[in-house]
C-alpha cells in the first residue's frame, strides 16, 4: 500500500502521465475522506449519497470503516444499496460490512431490503451471495422485514418491479409471506396493478386467494383499480387461472364484481361474470354490482353489461338518476325497463351466449307486465330493420320460435331435445313394421314434418 501512495505521489511530469491525474485527484479525495471520517461519522455516507464512490471505495481500502453508522445510525451499506451502487456494496462486504447489521433505525429495514424497494437488480444480487456465503445465512435475510412487517419481496412488489420479484423468488423468497396486517406480496402487487410482479408470484405458487382477516382478496384488489383498466383486466385473467374464485366475497359482502363495476371497467365485469360471478349478489348494506355501477357513474358499457347478465334491475333508473349517473346510463334504462330476461338484450348478446341461454330454457315470449316486449317481439323489429344477419342472437330467437325442425333442434332446451329423440326412435320403429312395408321412407318424411314439430314445444 505504501509503494501504491508513493507512486500516487509522484509529481506530474507531463506527457503520457497526465492520464494518471484523475486517479491521483481521486486518491486525494479518499484520504480526505479517510482523514473526515475520523471527525464525522457520517461523511462516508454523505460521500456515497453525493456520488463520489470511487473516492468512497478507495477511502474503504485506506482504512474507512465499512460498518460505522452515521449520526442518525445509518450504515454505509444501506446508504449504498439504496442509492443501487453495486461496487461500493460490494466493496463495503469485502471490508466485513455486516448485511444483516445493516438496519435503518427508522425504517428497520436493511439493505437488501432497500435495494429491492428501489429495484437495484446487482446490488440484491451481492447481497443475497454475502448473506449465503455468511453461514448459509441468506434465508434469514429474505425474510427479514421493514416496521411493517414487509420483506424484500413486498417490497419489490409494491413499487412493480417484476425481475426484482423473480431474482428474490429464486433465492425462494416465501411467496406468501404476511406483513404485520397479513397483507401479501401478491396482495400489494394487485392493489397497484403490478401484472409482472403478479406473473412472477403465481408462478412460483404464490396463493390467489389469500387473504388474511380485514384484508381483501388479491381479485378484488386488481378489479377495483380504476387508474389502469388494461392492466387490472390482465391481472384478473391471471389470477382466475390461478385459481381466484370469481364470486367470493370478502369481508361486508363485497365482490370483485361489485368493485369492477365501482370503478367502470367493463373488462372485468365481463370476465368476471365468464367465471360464475354472481350478478345479483349484495353487500352487507344490501347493494349490488348495479348498484355499485350507478353510484359510481360507470360508463354505459358496464350497466349494459350487469343487465344483460341478468342483474335485477328494480328501481335502477331512479337510483341511477338519484346518483346523478351519466346521462346516457338513465336513458338506456329507462328505455329498457321492460326487458327482464337477457334473452331480451339481443344486441348485446354475442352469439354462442343466445345459443347457450337457448339451450338452457331461456324463453323467447318471456314478458314483465301485459304489453311489455318480449324477446321473440324484439327479433321480428330487428329483422324488420335488416339488423338479423343468420347466425345473430336475433336470428337464433327467430329459429328457437320456430316449430321443431332438424335444423331448430340444438336450440331447445335438454328436456324437449330428449323427447325429440324419443319421438324420432318411435318413428322409425313404425316405419319398420309391416304394415308399412313399401311407404316405411314416405312415413318418416310425415313423421318429422308434421308429427314431431305438433308434439313438440
């Protein structure tokens, strides 16, 4: 060390030697450094928070001490993981810095703690090999927390940063760890609508439906992100694969529907009730997904949506006119207010959804009062204005209100399908008999024009 300082001390003689200048400054300031942290604990820390590691390091390797807190009881370490400087962490541990000694007294939270809040991929990367190297420490150090109870992996959760999660999840970070609430770190990535984070989470076996008391349910949490539909729709879809039951309810009756339609993303309504959410269920204050809908001033696409579905929709208009909703939502509403089945909202009906409705018994003369629409009344204006194309939810109503034909029979519903099959079985036994011999063909033609579309609803 002493020939290293005395050729750092050499004049400058100009020439090839003005390259040596900067490093020479650079030693200057580290026995400066060296020399102040003598009198100031923390002027290490301020050196490392203004940006001077390499007089820091260099200062590290005169001498400095790499485990001194500051005045306010801060360690280097921390200082250098949460300004994400990876060769002064690294040179702080070569000098013995101790990582789990490395605790913001506020905070309680450590280094690697802070590094992974801020996302500093390297430096968690030497932390997590120190604290293994360290009596195959590093489990403790995953699972170490901040005040709240929050590990790194929370941590890196909360503020989204998804490689930061997955480096964590490989060093097997516990996935479903509880903070002092019992929050999880899916539980936070969901509140800020975090896909990546969540990605990484579920697919190292992070629990979707975890949800500790007075805590709500990582669904409920991503349906009821206003700020960014996309992302909340997306993290949705990705926690229904998990496992997330669409129609569980948390604490007070509350839904992920209910919190889908609070905040207008017709996105999620609409995946959520592909997966079974109830329509009509109520809060503890006796309020609904409609209800919720209203109140908040969803777009029209969401109360399209729950009325289509088949939400009850008693006094929505009023309510919806009472909770000042958009315009557009009162008056589609109120010129709604008949239709009481969802076959009755063909033009938002895809389909394969009519067809199913269909086939489940869904009736196409269902009616709410005497005068009122009916589906089958709905179809003919549709198709009286040309807006039946063959294969439309209008056109399958039409066919359905048809007599029984070959080609209407997959839309009745199980019950007059089996009958069908009885019928036509019947038929074909006649046919088969004696009497019949020669006109066997001629009878079944009859037998399925005329006597099965009369025997059958």
């Amino acid at each position: 060390m002493a020939a290293a300082v005395q050729r750092d001390q050499r004049p400058n003689s100009g020439g090839d030697d003005d390259d040596d200048c900067p490093a020479d400054a650079t030693m200057a300031e580290a026995r400066a450094l060296v020399e102040a942290c003598g009198a100031d604990a923390s002027a290490l820390n301020d050196a490392i928070r203004a940006g001077r590691s390499a007089a820091a390091v260099r200062a590290l390797g005169l001498g400095a001490d790499a485990s001194r807190a500051d005045r306010d009881g801060v360690p280097p370490l921390f200082v250098a993981a949460e300004c994400g400087d990876a060769e002064l962490v690294g040179a702080l541990l070569a000098r013995r810095a101790d990582p789990h000694a490395s605790a913001h007294p506020l905070l309680g939270a450590g280094a690697l703690w802070i590094a992974a809040s801020r996302g500093h991929d390297a430096c968690v990367a030497r932390l997590l090999a120190a604290a293994a190297a360290a009596a195959g420490a590093r489990g403790a150090a995953l699972v170490a927390t901040d005040a709240r109870g929050r590990s790194a992996l929370h941590a890196a959760c909360a503020n989204g940063h998804a490689a930061m999660a997955a480096l964590l999840l490989s060093a097997r970070a516990p996935a479903d760890a509880q903070d002092a609430r019992g929050a999880t770190a899916l539980q936070l990535a969901c509140r800020a609508a975090h896909v990546g984070c969540a990605r990484e989470l579920l697919a190292a076996r992070a629990d979707a439906e975890r949800a500790a008391a007075r805590t709500q349910p990582p669904l409920l949490l991503a349906c009821a992100h206003a700020g960014a539909p996309e992302r909340a729709a997306l993290l949705a879809r990705e926690l229904l694969a998990a496992g997330a039951r669409a129609a569980r309810a948390a604490e007070g009756g509350v839904t992920a529907l209910m919190r889908a339609a609070l905040a207008g993303n017709a996105a999620c309504v609409e995946l959520l009730l592909d997966h079974g959410a109830d329509v009509d269920a109520r809060d503890a204050h006796g309020a609904t997904a409609l209800t919720h809908a209203c109140a908040g001033g969803a777009p029209l696409r969401v109360v399209q949506l729950l009325c289509s579905r088949g939400a009850a929709r008693a006094g929505a208009a009023e309510r919806a006119r009472a909770a000042l909703a958009p315009r557009a939502v009162v008056s589609w509403l109120e010129r709604t207010v008949d239709y009481c089945t969802p076959l009755h909202h063909l033009q938002l009906t895809p389909p394969a959804r009519a067809r199913a409705l269909l086939r489940a018994g869904g009736d196409v003369r269902a009616v709410v009062r005497p005068g009122a629409p009916t589906p089958l009344a709905l179809a003919r204006e549709l198709a009286a204005r040309g807006d039946a194309p063959d294969g439309s939810a209008a056109a399958l109503v039409l066919a359905a209100a048809a007599p029984w034909s070959a080609a209407t029979h997959a839309l009745r519903p199980a019950r007059v399908r089996a009958r069908a099959v009885e019928l036509l079985l019947l038929g074909h036994a006649l046919a088969r008999e004696p009497r019949f011999a020669g006109v066997g063909a001629a009878l079944l033609d009859v037998w399925e024009a005329r006597v099965m579309p009369s025997a059958l609803p």
